[in-house]
C-alpha cells in the first residue's frame, strides 16, 4: 500500500469539514473521489499532499507517519482545477519548475532538466510548444501542461483536484480518456477529485464516493453502480427510483398489500431503491407493484412514469429504460430485479 489515510477528522473553527474518514491507496492506483460540492474532497487531497494537517487520525505514506514530513517531503503532485501555471514562464521553463528549486544536493544539471521536461511534453503531446506561454495556449493544453509539471517531480502520488472542472464538456471528455491512457503508461499512484460521475466511473480504478464529510462507500465503478449500499449512492450515481413501504414480518409492503419482496430488516417504514433497468414489467396478478399511469416522459435513456398507485391514494414516479412503450400504457405492474431497502431515516 502506499498512501493510508486513517481515522482522519478534520475541523475548520468547529465545522466538521471531515469525519473519521480513512482510505487506503495501492500503489498505481488511480482513485476517483466523487462529491457534490462542499461534501470534503479538496480538504481529503489537501490534507494527502500536507497543506493541511488533520484535527485527528494520521497519514502514512508507506509506513511513515505524514505528519513528520514537510510538504516537499512528501513529494506529491499537485494539479488544480485553475491553472497555476506560472505566467511569466515558458511552457517548457513551467515543466520543469519542481525540479529547478530543489535543494542543490538533490537538483539535476540544467541540461538535464530541460532533457526531461521535453520528454515529458512529448508525453503529454505539446511538442513544439516548448517556447510558448500559458496565455498562448488554450485551456486544456494548459492542464496537461500542469500535469507534466506535477509528473516531472517523479511524484509518489499525483494529486488532482476537478483538473478539468474549468474545461467545456467536448475538450473534458477528451483529456478524461487521455489522463487514463497516461496513467496506464506511467502508473502513478494518483487521487483524482471530481463531482462529475461520469468522469468518475470512465475514470477510476476505484470510486469514493463522499457527502457531508463522511466516505459513503468504496468500490469498483461497477460496484458503486451495481451495489449501492446508501440511499445516497443510489441517488447521486445513475438514475434511481425510491418508494416508500413497510416492513412486516420480513414481507416489503406498498400501499395495502405485500410486492413479493423479502426484507430482513425490523418492522417499520422504508425506503425502496431500485434502476430503471432492473425494472421487470410483470403479470399484473402476481405480488407485484401495479398502478395506473398518468404521465411518462422521456429522459435520455429512461422514461420517467407517474403512477397513481393500486390501493393508494399516493401518486409515485418510477425509471423504467425508455424501450418500454411506456406511451401505450394505460396501467403498469412490475417488480425490480435488484434492489435495496433501507430503513426510513
Ligand atoms: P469539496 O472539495 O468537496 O467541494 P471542501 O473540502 O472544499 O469540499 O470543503 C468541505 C467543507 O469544508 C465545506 O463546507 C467548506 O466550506 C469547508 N471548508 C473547506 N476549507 C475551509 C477553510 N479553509 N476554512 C473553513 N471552512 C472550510
Ligand atoms: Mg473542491
């Protein structure tokens, strides 16, 4: 393992902007932290690269203790979503920036530095750029110069934060599969922060997903997906539909009869979860979910359904994928085939 975050608090004048957050980071690994705004994401990364030092926990890098080295000690590197390009310098003279101000023990020869940027800048495809400035590029070969700056350190971790967040979708999309075709090549342990989803299932070897300060869940793109295990997983990646029943004696209720589903949780309100693709469209006299529609409309891939439940006098929507001819129906039974329940909070 290379990088742990353990038991980490954080707190800024009393606001918990982090609680008992721990994390650990294989090497090579590129991790994905996914977020709405404000949920602690800048403040896990900052925390990672040493610019700010945790209320409680520790971080080891390896099995050191962080908290002994300074930020320079710990080598990171940093991108950000706005470019901190240094204007005033050449594309080629901001690559090899790190390397210039390092101590001269640890300094390589000028000739070397510029040997290594311009590789780099290979890497990265700005060849033939080297003697332009930052205002002279367009934004996202601004960030990929900020990513060869950060890689030209030989970092131990990469640290990116919303790198393309300040990007239009068109160019973001493109240096998304750009950035993992780099990490395949290089392997750098990275940590990447985004609120963008997408980004992050394309992405990440692994996804954390955070909200107020707390990691919700770690795992796989798929198994975010696939295997929420929060209401607000399910909520904030993909599409999901929530119904409110009841628990009793094992059996999940809707309205004033039984859906066919188990539950092993005590008896009391709950909350459905379920994907529109799990959505099975079944023989309306079996245990099942039925209800009168009253409205669907189509959102890219899914149709959304308004139904007048059976046995209710609630009106609910549901997902269902838009091949259904949802359009046609004047009533719809269904069950899902995955889904989760979770007690009513
Ligand atoms: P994110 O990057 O996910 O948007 P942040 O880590 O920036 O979230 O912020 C998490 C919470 O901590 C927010 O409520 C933010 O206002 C607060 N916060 C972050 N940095 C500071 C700071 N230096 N002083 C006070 N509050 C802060
Ligand atoms: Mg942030």
């Amino acid at each position: 393992m290379d990088v742990r975050v353990s038991g980490v608090r954080k707190e800024f004048d009393r606001f918990p902007a982090l609680h008992d957050v721990s994390l650990d980071i294989n090497s090579g690994e590129l991790i994905a932290l996914l977020g709405p705004s404000g949920s602690g994401k800048t403040t896990l990364l900052r925390l990672i690269a040493g610019l700010e030092t945790p209320t409680d926990g520790k971080v080891f890098f390896g099995d050191e203790d962080a908290s002994l080295k300074s930020v320079q000690e710990r080598n990171v590197g940093f991108v950000f979503q706005h470019y901190a390009l240094f204007r005033h310098m050449t594309v080629i003279d901001n690559v090899g920036f790190g390397l210039k101000v390092r101590p001269s023990n640890t300094r390589p020869s000028t000739d070397e530095i510029r040997r290594r940027s311009s590789e780099l800048l290979d890497f990265v495809q700005l060849s033939g750029l080297e003697k332009r400035y930052p205002a002279q590029l367009s934004g996202g070969q601004r960030q990929r110069v900020a990513l060869a700056r950060a890689m030209a350190i030989e970092p131990r971790i990469l640290l990116l934060d919303e790198p393309f967040g300040a990007l239009d979708a068109k160019v973001r999309k493109e240096l998304r599969r750009w950035l993992r075709e780099i990490h395949d090549k290089t392997k750098h342990t990275t940590v990447f922060v985004t609120h963008d989803q997408d980004e992050a299932l394309e992405l990440a070897d692994r996804v954390v997903v955070m909200s107020q300060g707390r990691i919700e869940q770690i795992g796989t793109p798929d198994e975010v997906y696939d295997k929420p295990n929060s209401p607000f997983v399910y909520s904030f990646i993909g599409e999901s539909s929530t119904l409110g029943v009841r628990v009793e004696n094992g059996e999940l209720w809707l309205a004033d009869r039984p859906i066919g589903l188990k539950s092993e949780l005590p008896n009391g309100d709950a909350s459905l979860y379920f994907r529109p693709h799990d959505v099975e469209i079944v023989d309306g006299s079996q245990a099942c979910i039925a209800g009168t529609v009253v409205a669907s409309r189509r959102v890219g891939a899914t149709r959304r359904v308004e139904l007048d439940l059976r046995g209710s006098a609630d009106r609910v929507e549901i997902g269902i994928t838009a091949d259904h001819p949802a359009t046609e129906m004047s009533g719809i039974a269904f069950r899902p085939k995955h889904w989760r329940v979770f007690p009513k909070n």
